[in-house]
C-alpha cells in the first residue's frame, strides 16, 4: 500500500466514524494504546478498568499490528483497522481520559509546587505510577517526531547540515537505523500534517533540532552528535546580561549579533510561535495542538512545564523558575549524598561545600524571611542560579561529584548562564524572540537529561518544601 493510498483510506475511515479527527489524532490515538497496558499498574481492576484492558486487547489485534509493522504497509493492516474502527475508538476515549486526569494532576503539582508548598496528599501522588506513565507516552510522541524527521534526509544531508565530526556522523548513522524502527506510522503523520515550511523555519532547522533529539533520547546528553546538533542551532550564541541597549531595542541589531555568532539561519528569523511549533515538530519536547494554537510540554524533574504560542515569554520564564528549584535539589541530595558515603556529617553539607560568601548571603537571606513570616526552610532555598554555579564549579565539588556528570566544566558553566542571564528580574519585561525560546528550551533538556541520568535524585525533592 503506497502513502496516498494510505491516507485515502484514513479519511474514508473517518467518514464512516463521523468523528473530526486529523490524521495526525488518529495516530496520536495508535500510539496511545502502546503503554496502555500498564496504565492501571497491579492494583486490583474495576469492571471498567478490565473492560479498558480488553478492549486494548482487542484493538491491538487490528490497530497495534499497524505499530508493529516497521518497514511497510500491507492490505492486511487496513483490512485489520476497518474491522477494529470500534474498538479503535473506544481506545482513544480512554487514552485522552487518561491524559486529562495527568494533565488535571500537573496543573495541581505546578499550582503548589511553585506556590510555595506540597501537601502530604500531593507528594503521594507525585510518586505514584501516574507520572511516569504520562513520561512514557510523552517519550513515544517525542521519539515519532524526531525520528519522523531524521528519516526525511539522507546520511550526506545530515552531516552537511550539522557540520558533524566522524564521530558525530557515525552516531548520526546508528540513529538512522534506529529512527527506521521507530518511526513507522510517525513518518506518515509527520507528511500529512501541515509542512514546517509553513512556519516560516527552513528546513535545515528542523532537521538540526530532530539530530539533537535524537542523539539525546538515545545516546545521552553527553554524545559527539549532540553537541553538533546543539552547535548548529546555537553556534557560539548564549544570551548575557550585559547586552547594550540597541540589542532590545533594534531587531536587525540582533539578527546581526545572532549571525555574528553563527546561529542557525532558521532561528534568526522565526518569532517565537514558529520555535513552539517546530519544537514540538521535531519531537525536542512533547505537545499538542489546539484550537488557540500549540502547546509544547517540557518535562522539569517531575513536573511538566508548558510553553504556549500566545504566552511563551511567560511560560519560558516559570520553566526557568522551575528549572532552578530542581537544580537546588539535585545539588543538594548529590553533596549530602557524598558526604554521607565519606562518613562526614551530611546535614551540614550546605556549611562544608558552599563558598562562604553565599553561605553568608543565604543565611540574611533566610532570617529575612523569618521577620516576613515565612516558615523555615534550607539555606539552598535560599540562593540563586549564580549561586548554584559556583557551589557546582568550585574545585572540590566539581572533582569529586559533578565533573563524572556533566563532564565539561566550562560548558556547563556556559549552560547556567544562559538560563541565569533570563533569569535576571530585568528580562522579565523584554520580549523573547524565537532564537531565545528554543536557547532556554534546548539548554533545559540538555541539563535535565544530564542530571535524570545521574540516578533518581528526585525522589522526595520536595519533602522540605
């Protein structure tokens, strides 16, 4: 069965169901019913919840055999799927029910959590099986993007395109290979929606942004190919502070600065609705489109932080928010975790390997706080990005804890600025042009990833909260 033939069949199929579902929703709903089976753990089921079992049962017979099919499209799959249209159906009213109650859960988790408090209830279900249920589909949605677009281009496209070392072109050919498996219905969905083009992104853009979703969902954060991929999006640009005044004033003296830096054309020119989009596109992070637009979801320890086409100033600068109070946790469990293992007293790590300036800035910090009337909280509540770089960097810290992590001094040195230079309370007012949306969005996922593959850390990070 050839492409168009495939999808004439899809709209022949909708019509019979007289639903108004895209071709990219219907597959959205294939991919859904994948993890479905885990959905409800190995507590004891309801009569619903094994009616929900059975039906999953019942459209993977048709439907799933479509996911299974990796390297074509046979009669039998459409025969298969006309006969399971029912149950298809069925399955994708459970799988937008299941995402509503998680996105119901994140919305409460980002309410408190950046509010100021948990509660005992919500810590609870922070560790349910919930989240990292929502984790998995949204790992198979970013995965059929980006392997959708690896797939477009062939190995001499892909190395012209990221200017990729030998090492970074030979991880570049393993996650071809890989991309072949995975994509499957995903390189149909990603033809049949609208084109990238359309956003105003060209098209090396889009390729640059699959490379380094690719080479981090599959290789690590940490990869020759990702780097090339990060490169050739970014070139040598990371936003500063100290950026004179014509830069916020003059949009062509800041094309001039991103070209000056050898920034991906691409991005030089996109506004930031066209960066959601083509984010979300290339599978950098998960999202959806409604009706007001794409929201792209990206994923902050356990919360999940979204970026919206109308609100993206807003929304990048809460996942920054977000980003920092993550980062105070991991550093806090990795040191106290150190000194436990060298039998020292961890719960004065915060004394024994924070320098003593910022040592002494949070603790004023803190006691005024006390005179506000806030409750007591830990001295790292009390610092900043800033701060956390230099706890990071600082010679002892860095050898024995965070080197064997993140590798590059310099470079995560580079990371952290970045965010810490938006973080300022100054850039809260300036607008965010795309080039600047997709710095803070790539370089959160690459310190995420970074951190997430350190062991879970995460697991109470907000018991003192």
């Amino acid at each position: 069965m050839s492409i168009d033939d495939y999808f004439r069949e899809q709209r022949r199929l909708k019509e019979l169901m007289g639903i108004g579902q895209t071709a990219a929703a219907i597959a959205e709903a294939h991919r859904a019913m994948q993890p479905l089976d885990g959905l409800f753990g190995n507590a004891h089921r309801s009569a619903a919840e094994e009616i929900a079992r059975g039906l999953r049962g019942n459209a993977l017979d048709g439907v799933g055999a479509y996911l299974r099919e990796q390297q074509s499209f046979s009669a039998r799959i459409s025969g298969e799927f006309l006969v399971q249209r029912d149950a298809a159906m069925k399955a994708t009213g459970l799988a937008k029910q299941y995402r509503d109650q998680i996105g119901t859960l994140n919305d409460r988790i980002q309410r408190d959590y950046l509010g100021g408090g948990f509660s005992e209830t919500l810590r609870r279900e922070l560790t349910g099986s919930a989240i990292a249920q929502r984790a998995e589909v949204g790992a198979i949605a970013r995965a059929t993007h980006w392997s959708s677009g690896l797939l477009s281009r062939d190995e001499d496209a892909l190395s012209h395109a990221l200017q990729a070392s030998r090492t970074a072109t030979e991880e570049m050919a393993r996650l071809q290979q890989m991309a072949t498996g995975i994509a499957g219905a995903g390189d149909l969905v990603a033809r049949a929606s609208r084109g990238i083009e359309l956003l105003g992104i060209r098209d090396a853009t889009t390729l640059r942004m699959s490379a380094f979703a690719g080479a981090l969902d599959t290789f690590g954060p940490r990869t020759s190919l990702g780097q090339a991929a990060f490169d050739a999006l970014l070139g040598t640009w990371h936003t500063r502070p100290d950026l004179p005044p014509a830069f916020w004033r003059n949009r062509p003296t800041r094309e001039r600065f991103y070209r000056d830096a050898d920034v991906d054309p691409g991005l030089v020119d996109a506004d930031s609705t066209a960066v959601v989009e083509v984010l979300v596109d290339s599978g950098v992070v998960e999202g959806m489109r409604t009706r007001t637009g794409v929201k792209a979801v990206i994923e902050v320890g356990p919360l999940r932080m979204s970026i919206t086409t109308g609100r993206a100033r807003h929304d990048a600068y809460r996942a920054i928010d977000a980003f920092e109070v993550a980062l105070r946790a991991y550093i806090a469990a990795r040191l106290e975790a150190h000194l436990a293992a060298k039998g020292e007293d961890a719960a004065k790590w915060f004394t024994a390997r924070v320098p003593g300036n910022i040592v002494g800035e949070a603790k004023r910090t803190r006691r005024d706080a006390y005179k506000a009337g806030e409750e007591r909280q830990p001295l790292i509540n009390f610092t900043n990005l800033g701060d956390l770089i230099a706890v990071i960097s600082t010679r002892q810290n860095w050898e024995e804890v965070f080197g064997a992590v993140f590798g590059d001094r310099d470079g995560i040195k580079v990371d952290l600025q970045r965010l810490n230079a938006h973080r300022r309370p100054t850039m809260h007012a300036r607008p965010i042009d795309g080039l600047r949306l997709a710095e803070i969005v790539l370089t959160i996922r690459r310190l995420m990833a970074t951190m997430q593959s350190d062991g879970a850390w995460d697991i109470g990070w907000d018991d003192d909260i």
